[in-house]
C-alpha cells in the first residue's frame, strides 16, 4: 500500500485530529469505548487515531471505498428480516452497511472475555447434556421443568439420544454497562450467525488499513476456524469426513455467509432436498448417486430438521434425520435441541448453575433476569415493573402471544396495567429484566466521529483442544443515540473488533503449509441441486439470448421501414407471430402495434418469455449456486437486468429499443466468454453447458420451422440466418442471395458451424459421455442413448430431405434428451413446481 | 370391558408415487387403566419398511419406507384392548385450582406425563385470549379444579355447535371459537388453550368412543369413528382425569385410547412425506365391538 497523503506535519495532523473529534462527547451515563469521561482517549485507540488523522480527508474517503468496494465485489449482503418479495427474492437483498472504524479492545480486557465466554460455553453444554439425559439438575429442583418445556427449541424427539442438544459452536452477544463491566445479554446455541461476517468486516478493512493490522498487532481471526473445523472432523467416525453445511435456502437473512462459509472451510453447501436418509445413513444426492454424509453443520433451527419425527411442517429438513441421529451414523452440529438453552426464562438461574455444574462464579454476568413462573421472581417483576424491561421468557413460535421486549418506562398506564394482568395470569410466558445501559463507540458521520450504543457477538468453538475463543467479533452499531437497545433490523452498521496484544501476533492461514498439500485437478462432487441449478441456468441465458436475437431482427427490419424486397412484410409477420409463440409478447389485440410487442419481449416480466423475465430467471437460478459463480459472473447478472429494466417515463422508439437488445447480448456474450474461459471444466461447467447447447439446439429447431416451407420468400430465410448468427458463414459460402437448402444445412446439419444444431448435438455428445456412469451391467444409460440417436441422426441427414416434420423429430428428440438428463441426473421432479412435500393427514 | 378394534386408513393416488416415508400413530397404547391384549398392522404394499418404536410421549409409532412406485396405501390395524379405569374423584373434593397452577409450575421432573409437558401454548392449541376469558367463568376464586373442569366441559357441548362440514384439520381453533362449532379435534383443542390460558396443565387424547346404535337397529359396519378429547391435571395424588367436551363426558370405560400428547399434530395418526405428482383420496373404516 502507497504511504501516499501521509507526509503531513504534526500541526497539521492534530488539526485532523480534532476535526474528527470535535463533536465527539460521551452520551451520558454510558461508558464509552474511545474516551473516558473526563475526554481523554483511552490509550488502545492511539494509533487508530493516529493513521486516521495523518491521512488527508480524500486520502480517507479513498481508503473508505477501498472498503466498500471489497464489500460489493463479494457480493456481502444480507436481508432485512420480513422484508422479502416472494417474486423477486434478490429485490431484498441490502448491501452490508460497514462501519469503517473498527472496536479497538486490549488484550488485556480480551482475557477477560474470552475466559467468560469459554466458561458460559462449557456451562450451557454441560445443562444441555443434563436436560436431554440424565435431568439431575430438573430432579435436584436447580431448574424448574417449566422453564425449559415453553420453549419451542426443546426437542422431545431426541430425549436421550447421543449427542442432542451438544454445542459445537457458541455465541454471546455482550454489552457493556455503565461501570465498564461487560454484560451476557442474550446466549447464542441454536445456529449462531455472524462468523462469516466478521470475516468479511477483517477483510474489508483490512483492505482499507493494511498498515494498522500490524502497527497495532491485532490478533488473527484464522486460527478460530481451524479450531471450528478440527472440532467438526474429530466429531466424525470417518477419518476424511464430508461435511456438509445445511441451509435454509437463499430466502434466508444469512443467505450469503452461509454460502461463503461453505466455500472459506471447504463444507459443502447443501438444502434439506440435497440430502436423503436411507438405512440409517445420511447421503448427498450427486450426479454420481448417493454419496454418504458424515457431518451436517445444521444453519436451520433444530425443530425444522425432520419433518418426520419434528416439525411436520418443515419442508427444510431431511426426513428420517433424527434415525440416523439415534443410530449415530450422522453426527448434526450443534446437536438437534440445543435452542432450548437461549430461553430467557433460563438466565436467571445461570450463577446458581454454574456454582452448581462447575463450580465457579460467573466470570461474566448475565444482566439480572427474573423468570415469572415463580412466585418470587413474579412478586419482584411485578413490585419493579416500571423500571424494568419485560421480554417473553421463550422464543415466540409465531402463534403465540405478540412477542418482542418491551421498556415498561416507554409504556403508557393502560398498556402497562395489559401487561400487568398478563403477568400475574401467566407469568411463565415472561421475564422481567434489569433495562440494559450499552456502550458507545465511533461511527463516522458527516466527516467526524461520533459514539452510538453497540452490542459485541463473541464466537466460541468446541475444539478437539477445548473451547476456543474467536479473538474478535461481529459488533453491531445503532444509528440512533438511544443506548438501552441495538437491533440488527434496519439502521444498524457492523464493525470490525480489533483485540490488540503487545507483541508481534503470529500468523496463521486455513491453508496448510505447501508440502503437505496432495494435488488435486476436479475437486469434490457436485450435488445434483446444484447440477439442476447450473444446467437451467445454461437454459435459461440461452433462451435470454434467443429472445434478444429475435427482438432484434425484428426491430432491425422495422427500422428499414421503406424496404421492398418481397417478402419483407411476410417476414415481419413470422419474426412478430414468433415473439407471441415464445411467450415473450401477448397475444396481440388488434391493431397493437408491433414495436410495441418487440418492447414487451424486451422488458415485461409479466411475459414469461421475454428476456427481462429469463434474465430474471437466470438470476434466482444462479443465486442459488452463487458459491460456485464469480464474482465477476455475478455482475454481469445485475448488469443484465438493469439494462433490461424498462425506462422510465415514455416507451423506448423502436431505435433505442434496438440498442438495448443489442447491448444485452453483448453482456451475455461476456458471460459465455467467462464460462468457456474461466470456469473449471469440471461437472459444473459440463452442466451449464448442456444447458446452453440443449437450449440452443431446441431455439435454432423452433425458428427453422417457423420459416423454412417450400415457397419461403428469400427474406425470410435471411431472417433465420441472422437469428442464428450465421449470416456471414453464409455469405462467405455462396455468392447468391439465401436459398433453402443451403441454407437448411448451414443452420442445422453443418458440424462445422457453432450455431448449427448439428454441433450442439456433437457437443451434447462428448459432454455426456463424459458424466458419471451408475450402471455396472454395460447398458447405455437414458442420456447417453438419446446423445447416440441424436449424433447419428444429424450426421447421416441430408439438407434435401429435411423439412418441417424432421425438424420437429430433432427438436423433439432433444427435449427428450433434457428430459432424460433431468430424470437422471437432477432431484425428482425438480422442474417445473419443485419437488412435493406433501403431508398425507 | 374388552373391545376388538378395526381401523382402516386407504390412500388411492391418481399417479404412482415413487417414495414415500411416513409415520405412523395408530396402533393403541397401554396405562391409564388400559391394557393392549393384542395388536397387529399390516401395510399394503407388502415388502415396506417398517421400524415400530415408541415416541417421546409414550405412543407406539410405525416408521414405513416404500422404496417402489405405488398407487395404493392401505394400513389396517386391529386390536382387542381391555379398559376398566379408576373411578374419577368426587369433584368438589379436588384441590383449589390456583394450587394446582402454583404446583405445576413447580414439576421436578421432564417426564411424558409430568404436567410441565402441558403447560404452554402448542401450534394447535395456540393462547387465544377470548378463549381463556371464556374458560376463566367457570374457574371462580379457590373453586376446586376438577369440578370446574367439568363445568367448562359441559358449557362447551352446550354452547357449541357439533358439525362435520364446518371446519377442516387445519382450520385454527380461533375460527372455530369465535362461530362455536367444529368437531371434536375443534372441542378438545379449545378446551386445551382454555385450561391453559388459565396455567393449568391440559393433554390431548385420541382414540374411539363405543356408539351404542339406536334400539332395534344393528350397527352398521365401518361406520365407528376415530375421536379426541382432552386430559387435565389435577394436582399430585388425583392426577390425570379425561374429559371429553364433545359428549359431555368423564372419561372412563367407554373410551379407548391410541395416543396421548400436547395436541393433534403429537398425535396425527398418519404423518410423512411423499414424493411425485398427482392427487390422493383418503378412505376410512372403524369399527368398535365389544367383546364383553
């Protein structure tokens, strides 16, 4: 990095240096993490401010982008919870706001905290372990049973089953109070969230600061997930496990750390649909048959991971998993029920439990809680009430009472009288809560710093060395002053956390070191999801770009308006009947005009077939699968689809309207170029080019027969020829204008050219013959046959006897041919509705 | 008494189905004053998977596996069961029911049929403020629990409307609530969220009444019917006690039951997933005799 902007004087950099401080004042009656109350900065965040202040207020901004760019390439999203638009799901999807100054901790403090957590995690396994086996500690009366049965996440299924409830990976989500104690504010065991991001924080800013990660030694995030995956592995019986990392899908608010978890820790990315249990064994459904799974890194809530045994109405999970749990043929992390513990209704008894299972003193509190299931704590809630916050005592399950905390103070006499009779009606549903004072640290805003209320999420993980603390975190920023609360719903910023240490940190990456490394050219398996996603993604751009193509011989001969070649409103007609047949345009009314159906097929995504509506398509396809795309791939589809996206204000003439298509299919082109040239010639790659040359086969079929007949006019075969971009090839050829035959061979059974259907089926071909094989008796598999038939076909047809009925025969021997491909290769009945859960009673 | 039990369950499907996994609830249970003297299920198509187990709750559960493409679904289970229950206690000599409130929320113990298994709202037995306000009249201050119990039952055959045609496995009891009517699965669920919505501990049960066909007619074959009612808790010593709001009835030696737990859906007789396309008709037969 260029130390350019940072030959400044010390005036001036103390000039900059108060400039962002100027407007800096801890809120009162709240600690704040950059300065203490008396205004002097607490000596850790020195040298933070120190870079800061040397660089220049553009040098600043530039390091800011650096940031945000990092951001974007990735593609860092997440979405806002019941935020979603079902038909548009990617709509949702926010940019990940980063707070470009990081929580700047000693070493000294991380001890602390590290020790804290690693303790709380121990403790809430050991009680996890006791409520799932033995209940010594319910019999014992150190827990009330009733704390533990509201909860949603309490799995009866797996009472006394191996391994439920075990924590494999654990978060605390930490506050800290006014005195400068750091509090446990809300327990993390069912799935925790915010590794990934904290992964991304380091990386953007690491990018924006490279110079500071040294100067300061701040301690490394890699090691911590080592540990995790090293936990993960020890976990499993065989010695080179498959881990797969189960999602909810990309409908999820943490869609996208799942996926980048998956690709960072080398796991396997896979739904509940991926996944199948047979004979006690978990398997992955790939396009080489079943292949077993020894791990499953569950990010679904337990209760929604067997619709068989839990939650019938799951269509997330994989039914049977819990046998296969029982049988202990599948090891699932955390264990299935370890949600029961983030109750709040259990954080009151957390000292005494731990005085209890280990024998120790909390080394960092949980704020004071009082369950209202017991005749004490409910007279002690209700004697408080108005200085206090009332939260339900267990996650809301939807049906239930209107969930979510409330401050007592901020309610009004009559709600607070509501609340009131509902404790002492049902006081088990509730807990009563000391009101949390948070800390403050820097936002930039407008230029200078400025301290707003943060909470601190701490990871732990379960390692074949013991609980292994993350040295960093996912801090959570408010945009408002207010300090009693920080959701992470809307207007909240993430911040990288720096923990410091005095001397030099050692380096550590998840790479191992390079002798050990055994080569490898095809990596893994490709599970049939992801094969079905890839391949429809092919089909997908390919009926995009027919589309585009169509639109644009159609405009193209619009424009030229004053031609008279004979045949020229003959053509126009079939380039206009086609866009309907497609489905890109509606049916016409009378008298629509055609540059308005032309536009149709461009942007209405009401038309199912028109390029907006596969773009969009392609889209929700490849967001599916984003773990195995680039980043620049990835681009290219928002790209597409805002050049697709229609203009505002009066409809696009019919020469603008050709500009678009055409530019469209430039992009397109860079994404075949990207394809051929960058993707791994791997099953993926066979897939989505399967896809491609299917669709395409079918496309040049369709507009065969739609304008070769006997008596076709030269125009219209002119029209073809430019829709399957063989225009010059055709020129070269033959010196005189287009006629049939020729022009029948050159797009259907000329090997030689790419657009023919002919070098699509020789393609299709080679690629097929390449995928797995699952039969050991020597027979042709379906695919593999229906490649035959239709290589021998096209090689042995001639251009004189082809009309519209054999050209029908190909196009229909290659939807078969994708038909058979799906039936083998892909989930059942994946295509059109998705497969079928259907419950029975 | 002993009753020799048939049940049959038949799924036609208009296409073959590929796979199907599903879960089975049917085959009776014992305890209570309930004694299984014998049991069978046979599964059409033959050659299934089966894995018989029992559930958290207690219930006996059948796991079946088609591997192979099928267009019919045919469970048939039949049992002989012995019922002689206790006779329930005299109502007003039951303990107040705020006592009964405070004692379960004090349960040591995360048994099936400890009362904190009972004590929350379930999916199907949500907390619907009307219904605890409609419960709450007939629980008075320190009125003794069982006695008032069976007061709410008998308002809800009083005041509810009995109608087949009128709600579905998934309407929400809300609905079923606020128009009073439904069917028994409706009647158990409403008196559950009531007694809950209270603090006390309340189970669902289902199983089979015996139908005494009017005098002089035969019964009729196949025309018996599965039936659900509920389970309240009535403090250490007088425990569990059936109750069921469709009849207006203790429970005692006319009821039989398959399985116990927090609602339907710990119960539903039938619970999977199948694979493919295509529809499914549902066909039903019980019967009930009494052997002596």
């Amino acid at each position: 990095m260029a130390l350019q902007g940072r030959s400044s004087s010390t005036r001036v950099r103390n000039e900059r240096r108060n400039a962002l401080l100027s407007g800096y004042r801890p809120l009162p009656g709240a600690y704040d993490e950059l300065m203490a109350a008396d205004g002097t900065i607490r000596p850790q965040w020195e040298p933070f401010l120190a870079e800061w202040s040397a660089l220049t207020s553009d040098e600043l901004q530039r390091r800011f982008g650096l940031a945000d760019r990092h951001v974007r390439d990735t593609g860092v999203s997440y979405r806002v919870h019941g935020d979603l638009d079902e038909n548009d799901p990617l709509a949702s999807e926010r940019a990940w706001p980063l707070n470009h100054a990081p929580l700047v901790l000693t070493g000294q403090e991380w001890k602390t905290i590290a020790a804290g957590v690693a303790q709380r995690a121990q403790l809430l396994d050991s009680v996890l372990g006791d409520i799932y086996g033995p209940g010594r500690l319910i019999a014992g009366g150190a827990l009330p049973a009733a704390a533990i049965t509201g909860s949603p996440d309490y799995l009866r299924p797996v009472q006394g089953v191996t391994g439920a409830g075990q924590l494999q990976i654990y978060a605390a989500d930490l506050g800290r109070g006014p005195d400068g104690r750091w509090w446990v504010l809300n327990d993390r065991t069912q799935a925790p969230s915010g590794a990934g991001y904290a992964l991304e924080n380091r990386l953007a800013i690491g990018r924006a600061f490279p110079d500071l990660f040294r100067t300061m030694n701040v301690e490394r995030l890699a090691a911590f997930f080592q540990g995790f995956r090293a936990g993960l592995v020890a976990r499993a019986k065989r010695v080179e496990p498959r881990i797969c990392l189960l999602t909810p899908g990309q409908l999820n608010e943490s869609y996208f750390e799942q996926a980048y978890l998956a690709r960072y820790l080398g796991f396997l990315l896979v739904e509940g649909g991926d996944l199948v249990m047979r004979d006690g064994l978990v398997h992955v459904r790939t396009i080489a048959g079943f292949k077993r799974a020894d791990v499953i890194w569950r990010r679904i809530d337990g209760d929604f991971a067997d619709p068989l045994e839990l939650n019938a109405r799951s269509a997330l999970g994989v039914p049977g998993l819990v046998e296969a749990v029982r049988a202990e043929n599948v090891v699932v992390a955390n264990g299935l029920g370890s949600g029961v513990i983030e109750a709040r209704a259990l954080m009151g008894f957390m000292p005494k439990l731990a005085r209890e299972v280990l024998g120790e003193e909390l080394i960092l509190p949980n704020i004071a809680t009082w369950w209202c299931g017991q005749p004490r704590e409910r007279g002690i809630v209700l004697d408080r009430l108005n200085e206090m916050s009332v939260s339900p005592a267990f996650r809301a399950t939807g049906d239930g009472l209107d969930g979510g905390t409330v401050l007592v103070a901020d309610l009004d006499r009559n709600e607070r009288e509501v609340l009131r009779t509902r404790i002492t009606e049902r006081g088990l549903d509730h807990v009563g809560q000391e009101v949390v004072r948070l800390s403050t640290m820097p936002v930039m805003q407008g230029g200078r710093l400025e301290p707003r209320p943060m909470t601190l999420r701490v990871f732990a993980a379960a390692t074949p060395d013991g609980w292994q603390v993350m040295p960093g975190g996912f801090c959570r920023v408010s945009d408002e002053s207010d300090a009693r609360a920080v959701t992470m719903r809307s207007g909240v910023r993430s911040s990288d956390v720096w923990v410091t240490s005095d001397q030099p940190v050692e380096q550590v990456t998840l790479l191992p070191s390079p002798d050990r490394i055994p080569i490898r050219r095809i990596v893994g398996i490709l599970p049939s999801r992801a094969a079905d996603n890839l391949f429809w993604l092919g089909r997908y751009l390919e009926r995009s770009e027919a589309t585009l193509r169509l639109v644009r011989a159609l405009l193209g001969r619009l424009i030229n308006a004053d031609d008279q070649a004979p045949g020229h409103a003959e053509t126009i007609k079939r380039l206009a009947n086609l866009l309907v047949a497609w489905g890109a345009a509606p049916a016409t009314p009378k008298g629509r005009p055609i540059a308005a159906q032309a536009r149709s097929a461009l942007h209405d995504i009401e038309q199912y077939g028109s390029a907006a509506a596969s773009v969009r398509e392609a889209r929700r396809t490849a967001s599916v699968i984003r773990e195995r795309l680039s980043v620049d791939a990835w681009r290219l589809f928002g790209d597409l689809q805002r050049q697709l996206a229609a203009p505002p204000g009066k409809p696009t003439s019919e020469g603008e309207a050709f500009e678009i298509a055409d530019t469209a299919l430039k992009s397109l082109a860079a994404f075949s170029g990207l394809s051929q040239e960058n993707m791994v010639r791997g099953a993926g790659w066979r897939f989505l080019d399967i896809g491609r040359r299917i669709e395409r086969g079918v496309t040049t079929c369709r507009f065969a027969r739609h304008f070769i007949e006997n008596d076709a006019p030269g125009n219209c075969l002119d029209a073809l020829l430019d829709l399957t971009d063989s225009q010059i090839t055709y020129r070269s050829r033959y010196m005189l204008g287009a006629s049939l035959q020729p022009v029948l061979d050159l797009v259907m059974l000329d090997p030689y050219n790419p657009r023919s259907v002919a070098f699509q089926v020789e393609q299709l071909d080679a690629e097929i013959a390449a995928l797995p094989s699952l039969n050991d008796d020597g027979m042709l598999e379906e695919p593999r046959r229906l490649a035959l038939k239709l290589a021998a076909e096209s090689r042995t047809a001639e251009a004189s006897r082809l009309d519209r009925t054999s050209v029908l025969f190909f196009e229909q021997l290659l939807m078969g041919l994708s038909n058979a491909v799906a039936e083998r290769y892909f989930l059942q009945n994946s295509r059109p509705e998705g497969s079928r859960m259907t419950r029975l009673a | 008494m002993i009753y020799d039990i048939r049940h049959l369950t038949a799924y036609a499907y208009s296409r073959p189905v590929p796979f199907a996994r599903c879960m089975l609830r049917v085959l009776p249970r014992d305890g209570a004053g309930q004694r299984v003297l014998t049991s069978k299920l046979s599964v059409t198509p033959r050659g299934a998977e089966r894995n018989d187990g029992i559930c958290f709750f207690g219930n006996r559960t059948t796991t079946l596996t088609i591997a192979r493409p099928h267009r019919e679904l045919r469970i048939e289970m039949t049992s002989r069961v012995e019922v002689t229950r206790p006779a329930a206690p005299f109502p007003a000599l039951t303990r107040q029911w705020e006592e009964v409130v405070e004692l379960a929320l004090k349960a040591q113990s995360l048994a099936p049929d400890s009362p904190a298994q009972y004590l929350y709202p379930s999916r199907l037995a949500p907390t619907v403020p009307e219904i605890t306000d409609y419960a709450r009249r007939s629980f008075p201050a320190r009125r003794p629990v069982f006695e008032a119990a069976c007061e709410l039952m008998a308002r809800i055959r009083k005041e509810f409307r009995y109608d087949p045609e009128a709600t579905e496995v998934a309407t929400p009891i809300r609905e079923a609530f606020a128009a009073r009517h439904g069917v028994c699965q409706d009647f158990a669920h409403i008196m559950i969220a009531g007694l809950r919505g209270l603090g006390l501990p309340a189970a669902y049960v289902s199983g089979y009444l015996r139908t005494i066909p009017p005098p002089g007619q035969a019964r009729l074959e196949g025309a018996d019917a599965t039936h659900a009612w509920v389970m309240a808790w009535t403090g250490p010593g007088t425990g569990w006690i059936g109750l069921d709001p469709t009849n207006d009835l203790i429970v005692a030696d006319d009821h039989i039951v398959t399985a116990t737990g927090r609602d339907y859906a710990d119960v539903s007789p039938l619970d999977g997933v199948l694979v493919g396309p295509g529809s499914q008709k549902l066909d039903v037969k019980v019967d009930v005799i009494p052997v002596i």
